[in-house]
C-alpha cells in the first residue's frame, strides 16, 4: 500500500477529515454521510457535528456477528450520499469488515469509501484498489511506530477524493492539513509498516494459534463463555468474551497476572449494537493477544502459550470461585457500586481462605 498523499495527524483527526472534509467540501450537492453503529467516537462524533450543520446520516446497524449488512448498506447510498464510512477492524470486538464487498459497492454507486484502519493496518492485508479504498485513517502507534504524530491518512489520487481542510493554517500538505510534519516520526511510521509488513503473515499464524489455545482452554473449563462478534471475520489479537454471571469490572480486577482490558463494556457502543443483553455486556473482556503494551509490562502478556494457558488457568480459578455459583451474587453485582462488590468480594475471599 502507497499513499498518494500523507498528512501527519492521529486517526482521529484523519478521521475527521475524511469524513467532515469530504462531505463539506461537495456540500453543494452530497448532504449525506452513511456510517455504521459500531464506528469509533471520532467518526460517530463527526458524523453527529455534520448532522447539526444540516447534513443527514444513515448510522447502520450490524448484524449480531458485527457485520455491516451489505444490501442495507446499498440501500443506504443515495444519490446525495457523500462518504460511506466504515471501520476496517473494530477496535473493542476486534470483528473484521467485509472491505472488498463494501468498497465495490461504494464503487458501483459512485462514492468515496472511508475506512478507519486503525486497528486493521500491520495486522490484515490491505489493499486500497481491490477494496476500493478512497480514504483510509491509519494510527502508527498501533503498529509500535512512534506515538503521537506518527500517524497518516491514505488519500486516493485517481480518481481524485478531495477534502476540504479542517484547519486553518499556512496550507501545508497541499492544503489539506496545516502543521509542519514532523520528519523523524513520519520516518519512523514508515519504518513500523515496513516491519509490520514483513511479519505480517507470520505474525498472523502466532496470534491465531494463540487466540484459540486461549479461547479452546476457557471452553473447556467454562460454561457460558460467549463470543462477541465473528470467530470466523476477526483479528485474532483481539478477544472479546462474556462470562455469564461475572461481572467484567470484577473479573479484571480479579484477573492479576494477565493483560486485560474491560474497554468501555459496560458502555460499549459496538456490543449494544450487536444486541449483547446488558448483562452479558457488563461481563465482556477483551483479550489482547499477542502485542505488548507499554502500560501493561507488569502482567503477562499473551505473547506465548504459557502465559495464554495461565491466563485461561487464572480466569477458571476466579470464575470458578463459589461466590460466582451462588445465584443471588448477579443480582447483587447489580444492585451494589462496584467498591462494596468488590469490599464484598475480599472479605468473602479472606473468610474463604481461612476457613
Ligand atoms: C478504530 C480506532 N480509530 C481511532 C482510534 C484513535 O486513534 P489514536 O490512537 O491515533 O488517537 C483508535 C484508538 O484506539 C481506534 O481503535
């Protein structure tokens, strides 16, 4: 993947202009944006300023898996339609979009496709022509680049996508972003490509065994373990499960010596639009599997089979725990604030070990 052009901003000012700069620079006769449900802040947020300013949006919905609907998405596009904006790997489910599909019929219809690929480049191939790409948001500290600036926005030369620029400022990057760019970030963004590129496909063999080592020991132990989204479309590095009956805030707090994260579960947008129940939403974990986090360097990351059979070993020990079993203790997740559950949960643990 070459870019025609680069601008230096993180994804979500990319995204930002991607989809607020395509769609007000053809103002005069595009007044819609279509986007789905499951998008990241930076672009719902966008979508919902251009909605104030008199545009109208289409917010798809996804299908229980986390797939957009393709012939709901072609039914969307109108004649009027500016961007279609849809994410190419969902950064809390880790579902995988069907990129190919959506880009011939952006394509077929004659409109620009905005993929925030945040989540997505370094970890799936992409390929901007077959995927019918016109815009595409990237994030280089996703990939180990240099944090901050180190970021880019693919834009299409032919045919030309135009945006028109969000900033206002000493016209840099033809216009499309003011703000020098800083060289030895771009370099280094560069050089993380150039190395997730080459790991790519190995790297994609690793992660995959990983994830179903950990997803097959869990089973095994478990019952009422779920999914959220598509096992078969998804990066592999990122597993989003529910536990029936535990609550996902206790369970990582539970959870000491592996790299977890609850994200914004009990919040999260992409699990309400795949139609996860609250409860199941409450106890949602998503696995990272397989890249280091600077954060996180203390526990252990999934990095390995040993540390992905302890992690499974861990969760069964903590979800087995007879305070799990006992029917009253969801309701009581509920009712309480998560400091009395988890003042609770210690003093049962204390009485637990010694008696
Ligand atoms: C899909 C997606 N878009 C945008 C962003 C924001 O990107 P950045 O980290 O460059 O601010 C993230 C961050 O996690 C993301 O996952």
């Amino acid at each position: 993947m070459t870019p025609r052009r680069s601008s230096s901003p993180r994804a979500p000012p990319s995204n930002n202009i991607s989809v607020k700069g395509l769609t007000r620079f053809h103002r005069a006769r595009k007044r819609h944006v279509v986007t789905s449900q499951t998008e990241h802040k930076c672009v719902l947020d966008s979508c919902r300023h251009l909605k104030q300013e008199g545009f109208e949006v289409t917010c798809l919905p996804v299908r229980p898996n986390g797939l957009v609907h393709l012939d709901q998405l072609g039914a969307a596009i109108r004649p009027d339609t500016g961007p279609v904006s849809v994410m190419a790997v969902n950064n809390e489910i880790g579902v995988v979009q069907l990129l190919e599909e959506i880009g011939r019929i952006c394509r077929e219809k004659g409109v620009v496709f905005h993929t925030d690929a945040a989540q997505a480049i370094g970890k799936i191939p992409i390929d901007v022509e077959k995927m019918g790409i016109g815009l595409m948001s990237l994030s280089g500290h996703k990939i180990y680049g240099p944090k901050g600036v180190g970021a880019a926005l693919y834009i299409r030369r032919r045919p030309r996508v135009w945006v028109e620029r969000q900033m206002s400022g000493g016209g840099q990057e033809r216009g499309i972003r003011s703000g020098t760019v800083p060289t030895p970030l771009a370099v280094g963004m560069g050089a993380a490509c150039e190395i997730a590129e080459k790991e790519m496909e190995y790297d994609s063999r690793r992660i995959s065994s990983l994830q179903e080592r950990l997803l097959n020991g869990i089973r095994a132990r478990l019952d009422g373990v779920v999914v959220n989204g598509s096992l078969e479309h998804r990066y592999p590095g990122n597993l989003n499960l529910s536990f029936a009956y535990v609550e996902g805030e206790s369970l990582l707090m539970g959870l000491k010596e592996v790299a977890v994260s609850s994200g914004s579960a009990c919040t999260s947008a992409s699990l309400r639009a795949l139609g996860v129940d609250e409860d199941m939403a409450h106890t949602s974990i998503r696995f990272g599997i397989g890249s280091k986090e600077e954060s996180k360097l203390q526990v252990k990351e999934m990095t390995n089979n040993e540390n992905v059979d302890s992690a499974g070993l861990e969760i069964m020990n903590f979800v087995s725990l007879p305070i799990f079993r006992f029917p009253t203790i969801p309701s009581l997740v509920k009712i309480l604030d998560l400091n009395d559950f988890v003042l609770l949960l210690e003093v049962f643990l204390v009485n637990l070990s010694s008696s």
